[in-house]
C-alpha cells in the first residue's frame, strides 16, 4: 500500500520535551567531550559518564515516545516541532530546528537503548584494552550525533549531524588504528560515504534554493509540506523527472553510502576491522539505518506524484536497488569463513530488504524491519563478540565449533537472533517485518522481478546462517585452548535483546498493524481476522518453504559435519567455479581499483608533475629573473656608477698630479714660466696699442 | 733694418740685448751663482735705459732717471749680498749650487 | 752714432755674453765685471758722472768681488759632471729671444716718438746731492734702511750655524 503525503494540521501548544529534545543528543555529546579529557587511567568514570549520559537520553526518549502516543491516541497531532534561525544568507535564513513525530520517537526510542545495551557489553568487552576511555568517548559522541541526525528539522542540521556520524565511523573502525587493516578500513569507509555524501549534499543545495527554507517542517511552509512540495513536483529536474524525483535521488545517493547499498557497500565489511561493539552498534543497528532512515524522512518528496503505476521514478529507483544489493551481498555471504565478515554481508543484504521495503510499501514496512534488524542484527553481532571473546579472538568459523556446549546462554541467544533473521515464522520478529516487505512486493505493479529476487535472498540468508551455526556451534571444537562462557556483563544485554528480538514482532502483524498506524497517523484497529485470511496464509506458507528450504539445506549441507579447517569447503569441492568468485566478494573492490582508483592515482601524478614542472617551474623562471636583476644590477651599480664615480675622482687626481708638476721646487722653471707670461702679457699689450 | 734716427734707439737696443742676454744665462745656467750674475746683467741694462732715457728725454735736470739708477745700484748691491749669502747657506745644507738638485719647495 | 758708441756697446755685449757663455765660473765672473765697467764707461759717455762712478764703485768695487767671494766658498771652481747648461736650454733661449724680440720691436716701432733731445744736461754733483736729500729725501731713508737689513740679513743668513743643527 503506498502512503501519500500525509499533512499535519499545526496547532497546539509545544510541550516540554518537545522544547527540550535538544537534550537527547547534546547529553551523549557533553559527555564525550568531558571524556576526551579524562586520564587513561579513569575509566570507571568514563564507562559511567558515557551509561549514565545515555540512559537519561533514553529516559528522555522514553518520555517523548509516550507524549508522541499520547497524542496519537488522542487523535490530535503527533508532530512538534521547535526552530530557530542560525543566520541569514541575504534573505533566505539558515534554520536549525528539530522535530518530535512517530518516526522519529520510535528511531530515538531505539537508537537510545539498543545503544545503552552496546555501552554496557562494552565494558565488558575492552575491560583488557588499554585505549578504554578513548572508545567511550568516541561512541558518546556517536551516540550524540545518531540522535541529532534522528530528531533533526533542519536537513542542514541533518547533514551535520550525518557528517559527525561518518567522522566518528572512521574513528571507531581505525580504533586499533596501529593495524594497517584498521586504518586502511577506516580511510575507505570514510571516503566510501563521502562518494554518497556529495551526492546528498548535492540535493540540499538543490532543495535549499527551489524551496528557499532547510527546514522539513515549518507550519506549512517547510520543505515536505503544501506549497513547497507542489512547486517541487512540479519543477523540472532534468532526465524527464521532477525536481522532487531528482532531489530524491541525489539524497538517496547519500543513503546508498552510509547504508552501504550497491555499488558503495564495499567499506562495510572491511569496517569489521573495529571492535565488535562498534560493528554491533554501528554497522548494525545505528549509523547504517541512518540511509534508510533519511529516505523515510524525505518520504513525502520521494513519493509525491504518484504515476499511473502508483509509485514514483525516484522510489523504483530504490527498490531496484535495495533488491539487487540484497542477492548480491546475500550470494557473497555464503562463501565467507570469518564470523563477522559473514554478519556484515548479512547486514548489506538485510539493508537493501530495507530500502526496498520503503520502495515497494512505504515508509512503515521500511521502517519496521529497520526496528526489527536493529535489535536482532545487534544480538547477532555481540554474541559473534562474545563467541570471538570465549574463543580467545578467534574469528575463523572454520577453527570453532561445538560452542553449544561450552557456551550454552551464548548459544540460546545467537539461535533467536539467527532465527529471527532468517525469518522463522510467527515467533520471531524478523519473520513479521520480512513478511510485510515481500507482500508488498507481491503486490508492486511495475514487475514481479524484485519479489523473486527478495524470495531467494531469503533462502540464501537462511543457508548461509544455518552454515555459520553449524560451523561454530555445531559439531566438535577445533580450535586451539579451551573455549569459555562469556562474563554476566557480556551475556545479560545479550539477554535484553533476545527477548526484544522475540516481542517487536507483535507490534506489527497485519492482525495488529500498530507500527504502521503510529507512523501514519492512523488509529490502529485490531483486526485478527486478517490472520486467517487466505491472502495471508498463501504467503504464510511461502515464507515458512523459504526458511524451511534455507535451513535445510544448510543443515544437509553442513551439520554437525565440522570439517577439518584445511579442508575446502562442501559447496567449493563440488561447485569451485561457484565459489571462489563468491568468496572473493565477486572481485568489485578489486574492479575499482584498476578503474577510479587507477585513474586517481594517474590524476594525482599528473597533478604532480605539473605542480612540480609548470609552477615550479615558473616559480623558478621568476626566481632566475630576480636573481639576473639583481646580478645585473650589481654589475651597473659595481662597474658603471662606481668606476664613472671612481674613474672621475681618479681623473681629477691625475689631473692635480698634473698641476702639481708645475710646482717643480726648480727656482729657474719659476723664472722660465714667469718670463714667458711677461713676453706674452708684453707682446698682447704692444699687439693692442698698435697705432 | 730701420736707419737710427736717434741715438737712443741704440742704447735701447744694446739695453734690450744685454736683458736678454743676462735672462738667457739666468734661464739656462745650472749653477745658482751664475743665475745671480745673470739677474745682475739684467738690472744694469735697466739702468742703462733709465740713463739713456734721462740724458735724451725731456727735463733731465729733474734728474728722475739718475736719481733712479743710483738707487737701483744701491738696491742691486745690496740684493746681490742677501742673494750670495743665501747661496752659501744653501750650499752649506745641501752641498750643492746646482738649481736642478735644490727643489724642496717642490709641490 | 760714434764709433765710441759701438766699440763700447760690442765690448759691454761681448762681455756679458763671455759671462753667460763661459763655464769657468771665475771666468764668467772676470767677464761680468768687464761687462760692468762698459757699462760704466756708457754711462759716462751718457753725461752721467756719478752713476758711471757709481757703477764703477758699487758692481766692480763690491758685487763682482762679492760674486768671486761666493764662487770660492761654495767651490764653485770644480766643474760640475753634468754639465754648465740645463737639459732644457732651449726652452731658456727662446724665452730670452721672445723677450728681445718684443722689446726689440717695440722700441723700433716707436722710434719716431722717441725723444729727440741732443743738448748735453748741465748737472753737478751738488745738484744731485740736493735732490738726494730734497725731493728724494724718504727714498734715500728707505734704501739706508734697506742696506742696512740686508747687511744684517746677509751675515746671519750666511753666518755658520751652532754644532748640532744641520
């Protein structure tokens, strides 16, 4: 079902955690920087800092969720919104402002916990790094900005808070920065996202001047709202789209990098380079649900002007894309060995059902499974950190195994998260969230071909999860020690999470769409005959096949098999050509390299050669002019004003050195001259007085 | 050659030889001495045209020409005696009458 | 123009060109006193008694033998090396003969304004003694005193100086 834009009546006073929802992601914030000049050594007050900041932002969230629902159970309106103008540009105003609606409620909601849950593994999990207070800094200030990014009004503000999340990425993957791996990763995350983040901003200077406001929501003439949004549709961006459609495009670029979608996912799994908090928290259920949350923020432009086929060019676009990044990532999956590197295909493929769930049905089934994989992709990734912990940082599935005994609350856990992303039918959360996306998909008009392809990236997600649970759970321990349980601090939010993994799933069957209502605005009204309907159990029948298909095979496949680690792989005997393309992650990293990454390097060298050749060249050439001046100078003022200065003091000294002989000091040369001037002086006065 | 119409021409004329002849010999001798005989010459052939001059002019018994001579002999005399005297100091410094070797009034 | 005239100009001529010529300096010394005496004897042939005497008396009876008085206390007897005239004599020659030329010229260019007067003057010594110390009396003054500062200066200019000083 598509969702049209939805106008808020404005109205209503502003209530208090409205005005100060600020305080949600400026406590994490002040937090990190009081860190950031702690002592190494204080690390109990900065684990403490960091909780404590985040559990009253979660208090806080927790308040406005219930406000939110208040409202909303009332009937009245759910969104608040509270600017302020930073400066002006001429006479179009830079605002920043936040906004407290069901979306963003329930992204703080989340955001804040499944984070507080991270905070607390953590302590348990760097209790033997020596950097301890550096990491509670930098995952305060990420915590701070997801929150901003979550509750921001303005999309300048948004970008801002986006940029601090991809800064504080870098710096939590190239945590162990010493690494080469690590900081390497760190770099191409950083520069991945910045390829997207051009793109976005691309889109924001765009809608800045064909709407002349940043804000999202300003009581109607924000940027999503009424007029603007009519005049966006309406404006041509080029490409036969509208402007809204281009605008949208270009902040779905954006999202394409931080949420890691074809073809800029290739940072994600080298980012499991940091420590596995950061993977769980970040490259999980945070920072790349930023993507998919910005494109249900910006729903209204994405989906206004609704064609004859009931969706918009600019969501095609990203349905398309959401479902090819899911099978690619899902087929590169299965060939992998290291137990994170598996999770973070997992997580590409999960986030492109994600997009292609707000494509195909909109901002609500987006939504819910980016609620849903949150916590049960976190579960996943701290038990993964748990196991690697027990296994003393052993990561290759291929030298675990028969960990369902040694570490059996490990195990428990792992197996709901496990089940809850394959999708396992009525119990689990993800069984409800994927169910949704693939009815939509069903039901899209354009083509039936993103329904299959989420169909089979939904066995491959089964299989491949059912051959990393035989690997490491499975079968006998090939690996080198002992392996042991993981301490209470460890396995508790495992705990928390499970039981979250398990519950979210009620809160939107179609029996109950609560999810969906809240997020529309809509009174959600039970309706549990919808359950038994034969719509319903056509495609309850579908998803149970898949699964059943997925973790059967695998099982076949892999049991309680364990091979040796030396051996190669069931599937890489009997299929190599299969393979070792899928293992080596279908060679696009490699592609970009002989492609951008060799024309940049050319780039470079020629940008050197002509900075070191032509400028300096010229720089030089000026140089020489100068010194030739000077020298020349030198000359003239050496040779021509000295020697004519000398050569005239010099002439007149010979010139006295003439004279001077006159004065003989001979008595007779006086007489001689005087005689001489007498007969002159004589023959001149005859000569004159001649008659 | 112009016919002496007067007798005076002559003596002028012997007066002018004798000056450049006592002028020659102070412009050309080396020895101080000489150079003093030479001036001596010089004088006394003024005085031979002050008395040519007095005897043939008009009022010679104002006796202005005689009076003149008389004192340019006593004036000559008494020059010659400082003049000598002079040379034969400077002989006994420098050892030498020779003009070509005294010039320590060179400039 | 008598032949007295000319026999005694030639002698006064030949006299002081012996003078100026002659590189004995005694010699030369002899010649210049022939030369005074023809001068004298000119002077007399002037109707100028007293000078002729006063001639005779000052230049023979005292310059002359001043002269050979100096010419033997700086041995002036012993011939130089380098010879009696300067390098440069011609250069003196013709400056001498520019100055007879002149005055050679002028005197025969002006020989119709000469005086023409032939009447012998009638003066007596006692006419010159009045004037002497008549109209002629400061001159008179003036050349004692000038005789008698040149005797003073003449001996201590010449007087042999203290052991010590050069």
């Amino acid at each position: 079902m598509m969702q049209e834009a939805v106008a808020f009546t404005p109205g209503g006073a502003r209530s208090m955690i409205a005005q100060y929802l600020w305080l949600i992601p400026a406590l994490p914030i002040i937090a990190s920087g009081v860190i950031a000049v702690l002592r190494q050594s204080r690390r109990k007050l900065a684990a403490g800092l960091a909780i404590t900041s985040l559990s009253v932002s979660l208090l806080l969230s927790f308040i406005a969720f219930v406000r939110v629902v208040g409202h909303w159970a009332g009937g009245s309106v759910a969104r608040e919104i509270f600017n302020v103008t930073w400066f002006s540009v001429g006479s179009a105003p830079v605002d920043l402002g936040w906004v407290l609606d069901p979306l963003a409620a329930i992204m703080l909601l989340m955001v804040s916990f499944v984070g507080l849950l991270i905070f607390i593994y953590s302590v348990g999990y760097m209790a033997h790094d020596e950097n301890f207070t550096r990491f509670f800094c930098f995952l305060s200030l990420f915590a701070g900005a997801m929150l901003g990014v979550v509750i921001s009004n303005s999309i300048l503000l948004l970008f801002m808070c986006w940029e601090l999340v991809g800064l504080t990425s870098y710096l939590l993957i190239g945590f162990w920065y010493q690494k080469p791996s690590a900081a390497a990763a760190a770099k191409k995350a950083f520069i991945t996202t910045r390829v997207g983040d051009i793109f976005f901003f691309l889109g924001i200077v765009w809608l800045f001047s064909q709407t002349g406001t940043l804000l999202f929501y300003n009581y109607g003439v924000g940027s999503l709202e009424g007029l603007n949004l009519a005049n966006l549709l309406t404006a041509r961006g080029g490409l036969g789209l509208s402007a809204a459609g281009a605008i949208g495009l270009l902040i779905f670029a954006g999202a394409v990098g931080k949420s890691g979608q074809l073809p800029l996912h290739v940072w994600l799994p080298d980012a499991m380079e940091g420590p596995t908090p950061v993977s769980a928290l970040i490259h999980a259920a945070t920072m790349v649900a930023a993507g998919v949350f910005l494109i249900a923020r910006v729903y209204p432009l994405m989906s206004i002007g609704a064609g004859a086929a009931g969706t918009t060019s600019a969501l095609t676009v990203v349905t398309w894309v959401g479902s090819a990044t899911a099978v690619f990532a899902a087929l590169i999956a299965v060939a992998q060995n290291d137990i994170k590197r598996i999770l973070a295909y997992s997580t590409v493929s999960q986030l492109g059902y994600m997009m292609a769930g707000l494509g195909l049905g909109g901002v609500a089934v987006g939504m819910f499974h980016l609620i849903t994989h949150a916590f049960f992709k976190a579960l996943l990734f701290l038990g993964a950190g748990s196991v690697i912990h027990g296994c003393h940082e052993e990561q290759d599935i291929r030298r675990m195994g028969g960990l369902r005994a040694d570490m059996p609350l490990t195990f428990a856990t792992y197996g709901v998260g496990m089940l809850a992303l394959c999708g396992f039918p009525i119990v689990f959360s993800g069984f409800w969230s994927k169910d949704a996306i693939l009815e939509a998909a069903q039901h899209w008009s354009l083509s039936k071909v993103p329904f299959y392809l989420l169909v089979f990236g939904a066995v491959l997600t089964a299989f491949y999860m059912t051959r990393q649970v035989s690997y490491v759970f499975f079968g006998y321990w090939r690996g080198r020690g002992t392996a042991h349980e993981s301490p209470r601090v460890m396995t508790m939010p495992l705990a928390v999470l499970a039981f979250f993994a398990i519950a979210l799933g009620a809160i939107g069957t179609p029996g109950w769409p609560w999810f969906r209502a809240f997020l529309e605005n809509q009174p959600a009204t039970a309706a549990f005959y919808v359950l038994i309907e034969p719509e319903f159990l056509a495609l309850l029948g579908t998803s149970t096949l898949i699964v059943a298909l997925g973790i059967g095979l695998g099982l076949w496949l892999y049991g309680n098999k364990s091979p040796k680690p030396e051996t190669p792989d069931i599937l890489e005997q009997s299929a190599p050509w299969l393979w070792i393309p899928l293992r080596d992650k279908l060679y696009v990293d490699e592609f970009y390299r002989v492609t951008f990454i060799a024309f940049y390097a050319w780039w470079a060298r020629v940008a050197d050669w002509f900075d070191r050749r032509i400028w300096g060249g010229i720089v030089s050439a000026v140089a020489l002019i100068f010194g030739l001046w000077a020298k020349l100078n030198r000359a003239l003022d050496m040779y021509w004003v000295d020697g004519s200065f000398d050569k005239t003091c010099e002439e007149l000294s010979n010139g006295g050195g003439l004279l001077a002989r006159v004065q003989s000091g001979l008595v007779q040369n006086y007489l001689r001259i005087l005689a001489a001037a007498v007969v002159a002086l004589a023959a001149i006065l005859l000569w004159s007085s001649r008659p | 050659m112009t016919a002496l119409t007067s007798p005076l021409t002559g003596y002028l004329l012997v007066a002018a030889l004798l000056f450049a002849i006592g002028l020659a010999g102070a412009l050309v001798r080396r020895n101080a001495i000489m150079v003093l005989i030479g001036i001596e010459l010089m004088l006394n052939a003024a005085n031979l045209n002050f008395i040519a001059f007095w005897r043939y002019g008009p009022h010679p018994e104002a006796l202005t020409g005689m009076m003149f001579a008389i004192f340019s002999i006593a004036v000559a005399a008494a020059e010659a005696a400082v003049g000598l005297g002079l040379v034969i100091a400077i002989y006994r410094h420098t050892n030498t009458t020779e003009l070509d070797k005294i010039n320590r009034m060179k400039g | 123009m008598n032949v007295v005239f000319y026999l005694l100009a030639a002698l006064t001529i030949a006299g002081g060109l012996a003078a100026m010529l002659l590189k004995h300096l005694i010699h030369a010394a002899l010649a210049v006193t022939v030369a005074f005496a023809g001068l004298a004897l000119l002077f007399l042939q002037l109707d100028a008694q007293f000078a002729g005497f006063a001639q005779i008396l000052v230049y023979i009876g005292a310059v002359a033998i001043l002269i050979v008085f100096a010419i033997l206390l700086t041995h002036g007897a012993e011939l130089p090396r380098g010879g009696v005239f300067s390098g440069t004599w011609f250069v003196g020659l013709a400056i001498a003969a520019g100055v007879f030329a002149v005055l050679g010229w002028a005197v025969l260019q002006s020989v119709h304004a000469l005086p023409q007067q032939t009447a012998a003057p009638a003066v007596t010594v006692h006419d010159i003694g009045n004037a002497l110390v008549g109209s002629y009396v400061l001159p008179l003054e003036i050349v004692a005193l000038l005789l008698t500062a040149a005797t003073i200066g003449a001996v201590i200019v010449a007087m042999h100086e203290k052991a010590g000083q050069k």
